[in-house]
C-alpha cells in the first residue's frame, strides 16, 4: 500500500510546478508569474525568463524627460531610498513598455529583478508579494497594458498592493504598470452625471469618477508619453539604421521611405520607426 502511494506522489509530482532554485534565483533577472491547472485546483508559480530583452536606456530617443524620471526612482529604490510605484501611460508604441526593460537592463548587476503579471493572474499579488518578501533583491513587479473593465477581480487586488492592505508595503518590491488608459478603466459620458455642483459653482466628483480615478492615484509617479513629431520619429529611425550599421549617406536617403511606412500605418512612434528600420535595413543587407 506504501509504495502505491509513493508511486502516486511521485506520478502527482511531475504534474506540480516545481519552486525556484537558489541557482535560478541568482542567474535570472527576469521572471513571469504563471499558473497551472492540476488536481488541486490552478497553482501559481514563477518561471525564469531565458531571453530577456537587451534594450538600453540609449536606445530611446525623444522621451528623456520620462527616461529621467524613471532612471532615477529605479536607482532609489536599487540604492533602498525612498521611491515610489510608477504609472505609465499614453500613446501606444512610444517606449513605455522599454523603459521598464531598460530600467532591468541599467541595474540588474546591481541586484534588481522583473516579475511580469499578467492582467488575468493580478489576483495573486499577495501570494506574489509573500513569495518575494523574504528575497534579498530588489523587484519590479511589471503589467504591461493594463486596464479593467468594471467588476474585474484584478482591480481590487492592484488596489490593495498599492496603498490599501492591512498590511505595510513590503521594501523591496515596486509596481511598474503601463497602460493607454490613465484612469484604468473605461470612462463613459453618463459618469458625468454624478458631478456635484456647489452653490458657489465649484465641481466635485461623484462616487462613480472617484472610484474610477482612485486606482490610477495610488501610484506615486504618473508618466505621459505623447506620439512623436515628424523630426522626432525620423531621429529614432535613424538611431536604429545606424545601429543595424547603415551608413549616413544610407540612413539620409530611407529618410522619405520611413515618413511613407509611418503614413501608411496611421501613426508615428518609436515601434513603428524600429520596424521600419528592421525592413529597410534587411531589404538593404
């Protein structure tokens, strides 16, 4: 009877997750939080990235006053001083999601690490924050394009990981979130309706405006990225031909063909100038 349970154990335990090493601890710097269905329900664990992205803080033009900012808090809280929980929000393609992966790249040999959270596992934030408490590096916990729709169990979680717990922030983790939306959830015109107007013809927000903005106001730093103008976008593509080794006789003359690929997409950012010049510089190799 023994060893058939011994054998069942066993057989159960290739199905379970299996907790990270004390080696893959220290030789990555970047994890995703997954789950995993079995018998006992869907298990959370993180799994260690093995290709992380090499993106610098020099590869991103045109958004200094924002690369500034976060540069600085990440080196803060590397350094144990006071920083705060960033939001970063705006156009889409303009470099928010890089300047989180360029904070990694900046100081990952000095001990800081990336948890990426999906929007759909938020929920297990306290589990993740307990898992990460004990740890001696410093993390950031990433969600990438992140917004709610009303009712969504994430929501209240992010919330309480903010500034809403019972329990006291814990030191070495900060949140990173980026999103299109800088309230977080959607804003529709009947939540206009629950402003209240003062006889001395002051506006206050309802119930309704202020829940939706009190998730959004927990974050210490709010960062606003806007589409580049022309010459800005023309920079970046530049910046990236000469990094796939164009010359500058090359990079002057793709000059118009990069303005045509922008209009034909409707935008200018610094995604669309970064493929561009992957296209332009493979058509020419």
């Amino acid at each position: 009877m023994n060893e058939k349970l011994d054998r069942l154990l066993d057989h159960l335990d290739t199905f379970l997750p299996k907790p990270l090493t004390e080696e893959q601890w220290k030789s990555s710097t970047a994890f995703r939080w997954r789950r995993r269905d079995s018998i006992f329900g869907s298990i959370g664990f993180l799994q260690p990235v093995k290709h992380v992205s090499d993106i610098t803080f020099e590869d991103l033009q045109n958004i200094d006053r924002q690369r500034d900012a976060i540069r600085d808090n990440t080196k803060n809280f590397i350094q144990r001083k006071p920083a705060n929980n960033i939001l970063l929000t705006g156009a889409r393609g303009t470099g928010k999601s890089s300047l989180i992966k360029a904070s990694l790249h900046e100081f990952a040999s000095q001990g800081l690490r990336l948890v990426e959270v999906e929007k759909e596992h938020l929920a297990d934030l306290a589990d993740i924050t307990e898992l990460l408490a004990e740890r001696p590096e410093r993390f950031i916990i990433f969600c990438d394009d992140l917004s709610f729709e009303d009712g969504e169990s994430g929501y209240k979680a992010m919330k309480s990981a903010l500034d809403g717990s019972v329990s006291a922030q814990v030191d070495n983790i900060l949140i990173y979130a980026t999103s299109n939306r800088r309230h977080l959830l959607p804003e529709y015109m009947k939540d206009n309706e629950s402003y209240v107007h003062n006889d001395d013809g002051e506006i206050h927000p309802g119930e309704v405006v202020e829940e939706k903005i009190s998730l959004s106001e927990r974050f210490g730093l709010w960062l606003s990225f806007y589409p580049p103008k022309q010459d800005e976008y023309l920079a970046i593509v530049a910046h990236w031909l000469q990094h796939f080794g164009l010359s500058s006789k090359e990079i002057e003359a793709a000059r118009s063909e990069a303005l045509v690929w922008a209009l034909e997409r409707g935008s200018r950012s610094g995604r669309v100038a970064w493929q561009f010049a992957k296209h332009w510089a493979g058509s020419k190799a």
